[in-house]
C-alpha cells in the first residue's frame, strides 16, 4: 500500500504496482498517477521491501533518514511510500517577524566562507581534511589517515574532486544554502546518467574507512544505497567489517561469493555493494548490518565497530571525545545528528581541553536539548551550523506565537530527552545494556598520528551527563522530580513510577 495525503485527504492506496520499483522510479510513477508533479514521496526500495535490517526510506530519491532500518520498518508493513500534495496556506503568528530573521539568517550565510564552501560543495566539502585529522574513522576504525590512507589518496575522495560531475544544485524548500547537487558521470567504469551527491558519512563511510579512493566507486555505491533504500554508514561499515575478516582470514573468498575484498579495491567494493543493494547471495546477509553478519557466520565479532548493534557514524570520538557519550547513551545510539559536547569539539569550538573530562555534564546537556529543539523543529542541522546562535528560539516564537526564550527552549528540549529515554527505560534497557565499541573510544589507542595515546573517559562523559539530567545510572530512570519539573510528562511519570506517583 501507498499513504496518499493531498490537501488534507488522506487514502490508503493499493501500491501492487509499485512493488519492486526503486525509490525513483517509485517517485516518478506516483507523480503520473496522482498527476501532481510537485508531489513529495517518501518511499522505500527493494532493500526496505526485503525488510533488510539497514534498509531506510528515500526521499525525493535520494535525501535519506538513513539510521536504524526505518525501510525495515515500513517493508514489514508493506508501505511502500507516503506521497504529500499541498496548497494551503501555513499559518504563521508574526509574519514580518519570520521574514525579518530570514533575511538575517540568509546574510550571515552569505558573509560566511565555510558556509558558502558548505553551500558550492555540500558537506562532502571537507571530507580529505578530516580524513587525515583524525575526525573521520580510517581502516575500519584501526588505521590512522595519515598513515595508513596517506596524503595523496585522501586528497582524491571530497565534494570539490567530484563537483566536476555537477549538472544542477539541490536545494531543500526554501534553503538559502542548497547543500545537495545533481551529478552526471557520463563516462568511466560505472556511467551514471543521473544520481545525487554524496554527503560526507558517505564519501567517509565508502572511503577512509575502507581505504578507497577511487570516486567513482564511491559515487556508484551511493547511487545503489539511494536507489535500493539503504543506509549508507551501515552499508560502508558493513563492507569494512566484511573486509576486515577477509583480510583478516576470518572469512574466506568462498564466504564472499568469490570477491577478492582487499582494502581500497573499487571494484569489488561495488560488486560487494551491488549484491547487498539486491538481496543476493552473501549480499542478502550482508544487507541486515555487521552484527547480523558477524552472528550468522558464527565470528568476526571482535572486528565490529558499533554502539549498541548501529554501525557507528562517521565521526571519530577520539577526536571529538564527547560523541563517545552521545553514540553510547543517546536512546537511539550511534548517531552523529544528535547534539552534545562532541558536535562543538568536533569544530573545534569549544574552548577548554578537550580531552579534560571533568565537568562536562553541564555542556553536554544544553547542547544535547538545543539539537532536540532543532530536530523535533524540523530545523536543519547542517543550515543551523550558520545561523545566528539565537535564530532557532526566534523562529520558533515567530511562527508559533509562544513565548520561546532560552529557558523554554532548554526545557523543551529536556523534555524531549526525557521522553525519548523513558521509552528505553520503560521496555527495559538499562544504561549497562548500551555498548560502544573498543577501537572508538581508544582501547587500546592508536600508536601513531594525531590521536596517538587517546583514550576516551567514557564513563566520566557519563556521570557528568547522567547527574545533569537527572537519570539514575543503574536504573537508568529520570528523578521524578525533573519530569515533574518538566511537565507534560504525567504518562512518563505513570509507565516509571506508576500512578500514585501523579497524586
Ligand atoms: S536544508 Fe540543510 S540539508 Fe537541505 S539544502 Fe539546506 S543546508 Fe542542505
């Protein structure tokens, strides 16, 4: 079936049709039939279809809520899209107002260099820097950029290489950034008459952390993963886990279908990901995530690299120290979009050491709720990299007419916080159950390069941040004094701590 939303009708339809169409095709199908061209879809591909655990849906053919396996979800259910027309108006409480930040907002974009190289080149733009910086994880987490990846490799996978392929930029409604591009490859090993830039987790998750440098494999892989629903950072580490066993002799040509997965090799990183993208052979076991794999071939656990069964993201705790916290104990772990002291060391605008783990709590929980406010917003993370700090409150007091001031914002977020975290704790999972891997948190550390000798106080970052919430670190439960602080949350305070708890 297909969800059909159109001005406000909402019709479950028979998708028979669309079954087994990738997420474009399913795109352009949905268009013809409904006869609305500026529909918007959200589809999943054969990946989701097959209920692949790292399937995730599409949209507009190619911008991804790529983590978790929400294309699972939706496969297992049979939605096979959701398709949206509208026309009418957004109310909006202070008009002049919202316009008066757009025009801030757009103007410290345009004074910006990093913004407006973010705007040409999308967030691929740095992807060799962090390569070799130690920000982006290299060799399956083992290796080092400099070293083992090396100047010269590294300068040939980003944005700016690959932009000669650029035919159109791609901007999300109503973005004064336009962070995506349309590309052509018209020649080479895989032609690719029209596909979309890869982003950064992409052009890493396929590169550094697999040892490649050949672009053209990169884009090919990202171009199956769009087309097929999957996502990408679980799709690239899988490989890496994969070819870490090989070249380890944990697993065997035969295990692989026959390809010979050595580190960097392009072309059987595509074959690999070509088998994946269909369902096919090994790539049929491959396609739900590492540890699935690691678990049906009976080993290669030791060469997993994930928090709490995610593959992990593409940047490296080691250097950004706080994101060891934000990947182990976010309550959808292993995630790079969620906030906390990690997202400013990783810019390197937080001003004390880094790698001082005394009283972190405090920051890592204001920065922690302020992404909660911006993602539950619907506010774009990248775009409110270079945003005035105090735009985000004022769009949202603008649009909604209620008093949103930074309190109210901190609140807001820790509410959300405390909300998605007490679904956790209510189905059981204690904050003993979550995992991160050894190799991201520096255990043992790397001998050489910029994060030589570092290992990662994890279970400071989470004391700190435990005791700022509130949150029990045995139980995992929030006081029932901050929910009850918070408000709105009489239900949490009933699933936790049962109903004479309201009284
Ligand atoms: S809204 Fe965000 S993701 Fe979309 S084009 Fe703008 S900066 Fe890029």
């Amino acid at each position: 079936m297909y969800l059909y939303i159109n001005d406000g009708k909402v019709e479950i339809r028979d998708a028979t049709h669309l079954w087994g169409l990738n997420t474009k095709e399913t795109w352009q199908v949905l268009k013809e039939e409904t006869g609305e061209d500026k529909l918007r879809v959200v589809a999943i591909g054969p990946a989701g279809e097959r209920v692949s655990l790292i399937a995730c849906p599409i949209n507009d053919g190619h911008r991804a809520p790529g983590r978790g396996g929400g294309g699972a979800v939706m496969g297992s259910k049979k939605l096979k899209a959701i398709a949206v027309r509208g026309t009418g108006e957004i109310p909006v409480a202070h008009l002049e107002k919202v316009i008066e930040i757009n025009k801030k907002v757009a103007a410290a974009m345009k004074n910006n260099e990093v913004a407006q190289a973010f705007g040409t080149y999308g967030t691929g733009v740095g992807t060799t820097q962090s390569a070799l910086s130690g920000d982006s994880p290299v060799k399956n987490w083992a290796g080092v950029g400099i070293v083992d990846y090396g100047e010269e490799e590294a300068a040939k996978n980003n944005a700016i290489v690959t932009d000669k392929y650029k035919t159109k930029k791609y901007h999300c409604a109503s973005c004064p950034l336009g962070c995506g591009a349309e590309y052509s490859v018209p020649d080479g090993r895989w032609p690719l008459e029209e596909t979309d830039r890869p982003e950064y987790e992409t052009y890493a998750s396929f590169g550094s952390t697999l040892l490649c440098s050949e672009v053209d494999a990169i884009l090919k892989c990202n171009d199956l993963c769009n087309l097929y629903g999957l996502d990408t950072i679980s799709a690239g580490m899988t490989i890496a886990w994969a070819m870490e066993c090989y070249n380890e002799g944990v697993l065997s040509r035969e295990e692989l279908d026959g390809i010979d997965l050595r580190w960097g090799d392009g072309e059987a990183i595509v074959a690999i990901m070509e088998k994946m993208a269909k369902g096919e052979g090994v790539g049929a076991i491959l396609a739900n995530g590492s540890l699935y794999a690691a678990k049906y071939f009976g080993k290669g656990e030791e060469y997993l690299q994930t928090a709490s069964g995610i593959e992990l993201p593409m940047h490296d705790p080691r250097f950004a120290p706080g994101l060891a916290r934000t990947y182990k104990y976010d309550p959808t772990p292993g995630r790079h979009v969620k906030g906390g002291l990690g997202s400013v060391q990783m810019i390197g605008a937080e001003e004390r050491d880094k790698y001082d783990y005394r009283n972190t709590g405090d920051m890592d929980l204001k920065l922690t709720a302020s992404t909660e406010v911006m993602n539950a917003s619907s506010l774009c993370y990248f775009g409110g990299m270079f945003m005035p700090l105090e735009a985000q409150n004022e769009y949202i007091e603008a649009i909604t007419g209620i008093k949103f001031d930074e309190e109210t914002s901190f609140l807001t977020g820790l509410r959300i916080l405390n909300m998605r975290h007490a679904f956790n704790v209510r189905e059981g999972i204690r904050p003993k159950d979550l995992t991160i891997s050894d190799r991201a948190i520096g255990r043992p550390p790397l001998k050489e390069g910029p994060l030589a000798n570092v290992t990662i106080d994890i279970d400071l970052l989470a004391k700190n941040f435990f005791e700022k919430a509130q949150w029990d670190l045995e139980t995992g439960k929030p006081s029932l004094e901050i929910l009850k602080k918070l408000g709105g949350l009489e239900e949490v305070v009933n699933d936790l701590y049962g109903a004479e708890a309201l009284l």
